[in-house]
C-alpha cells in the first residue's frame, strides 16, 4: 500500500493570495501547497481522502485509472469543492462516496443535481454512503475504519486503514478514540502552525504532543498554512520521526 498527497495546504493553500511573506514567495516547490487531500493505493484498489477545489490540477498529475471510493472528513468546501470533477471517473462507473450524516446532508443541499431522481446528462454518477465512527467497511482489499475528532465543536471523521491512520482538521479528540489508533505505524494530522494557538486546528506543538501519544514509527504533517514556515527549516526542527509532508510525496505503507 502507498500514499500519495496530493495537497498539505490548509484553506487558502500556499501561496496564499497577495501574501509576499518568505514562504509565500519561495522557489522551494515543497513550500507550495494544495488543499488537503490524499491517495491510498494498492494495486487493485485506489481511495481518495478529501476531494477539495484543487482535486482537478491534482488528479491531472496522476495516473488516470479507477477511484474505488472517496472517503470525506467532514463538509467543509476545502474537503469537498471538487466532488463535481470526479465526471471522467465515471467512466468507470458509478463512484462510492463515504461521509457521516452531517456532510452526507450538505452534499445533498449543495449539489442537489447529483442525487435527484432524474439526473441531466454530465451530472456525476456518485453513491453517497453515509458511515458513523468505529463501523468498519471494506472497499477492495482494504479495511476502512472511521474515528471521531473534533474541529472545534463539529465532530468529523479520521480514518484508519491498515497501519495508516489520516486525521485533518483536528482540534482535539476523545481519549476513547485512541484504542482505534493502537498499532498505527504512519500517521498523518494537520498542523497549522507554531502559534498562536487556533480554536480549531492543532498547532504544531500540539500535533507533536498527539503524535508522541499515538506512538507511531512515523508522522507526516498536513493542512499546513504559510505561517508554519519554510518546508526545509520546520523540518530541520521537529522531533526524529516527524516532517512535513509536501506535494506529491509518496510514502510506502507495508
């Protein structure tokens, strides 16, 4: 199994519009980020994390074959503005879209063309499963486990997979819900910035104090704004077994 990310960018993604800051402006191109979102691979089976407005120039990247199922954290547009572009994937038939009842609603008020009975032609054909934290379901040959976390006051989902587990948005989490990252080996959660502190992302000292409780070989950080810092510099700081994910890595996942 392999994940890509396609974004590590918080909202407004990096560059942020008419910021000149030193980030903002750096010719590093990991320093350039998309809204968050992610591949899971293996060789039968593709899921997508997320699916913001940058989905097109994302996916455009990447190898044109089946996406077995989106997995959605929560409704906010920078996790699913791009739901419309999944059309060429329908191509290969209709697609499996995962999401709690609250973003599963949303989806249904925002994009009302998607799920009604009678369908124009070019509207994407999209399957809206709704799923609730620790119900496991199978796509392919992988084993999907949602969790529940906190942004802020609004509870969205995590997902474990494997030895994976993918956290975004995250403000703070049950202690209960740790049982479900026992074993994980990679983690990904957001990290907005050092400081100061914000009422619904995780800064980087708090993501660092989540990783150190989950106990994983590795952590990679996502949802990350211009403010954190040049790519090369955090990394140089952080704890062994901690960095910055960038654009377009690939990280392998036994």
């Amino acid at each position: 199994m392999r994940l890509i990310f396609l974004g590590t960018g918080t909202s407004v993604g990096v560059p942020t519009i008419g910021c000149k800051c030193k980030v903002c402006q750096s010719g590093d191109p990991r320093d350039k980020r998309l809204r968050a979102s992610a591949l899971v691979e293996t060789p039968s089976t593709r899921l997508l994390i997320d699916c913001g407005p940058d989905f097109r120039q994302q996916v455009l990247a990447q190898e044109f074959r089946k996406i077995d199922a989106v997995l959605l954290t929560h409704v906010h547009y920078d996790h699913v503005g791009g739901l419309d572009d999944l059309r060429p994937f329908c191509a290969f038939g209709e697609v499996s879209v995962y999401a709690d009842r609250h973003t599963a609603d949303g989806l249904r008020r925002a994009m009302p063309y998607c799920f009604s009975k009678r369908k124009y032609p070019g509207v994407p054909s999209i399957r809206l499963n709704v799923v609730t934290p620790h119900e496991s379901f199978t796509v392919g040959d992988l084993r999907v486990t949602p969790i529940q976390v906190m942004h802020d006051r609004l509870p969205i989902l995590g997902y474990r997979i494997g030895s994976l587990l993918y956290v975004t948005d995250m403000k703070s989490i049950d202690d209960g819900e740790l049982r479900y990252a026992e074993g994980v080996k990679t983690l990904v959660v957001n990290a907005l910035r050092y400081g100061p502190e914000h009422h619904s992302h995780l800064t980087v000292g708090e993501a660092v104090a989540f990783a150190r409780r989950v106990g994983a070989e590795r952590t990679f950080f996502t949802h990350m704004g211009h403010d954190i810092g040049l790519h090369e510099d955090v990394n140089r700081r952080l704890p062994g077994g901690v960095s910055l994910a960038y654009d377009g890595e690939t990280v392998e996942i036994g």
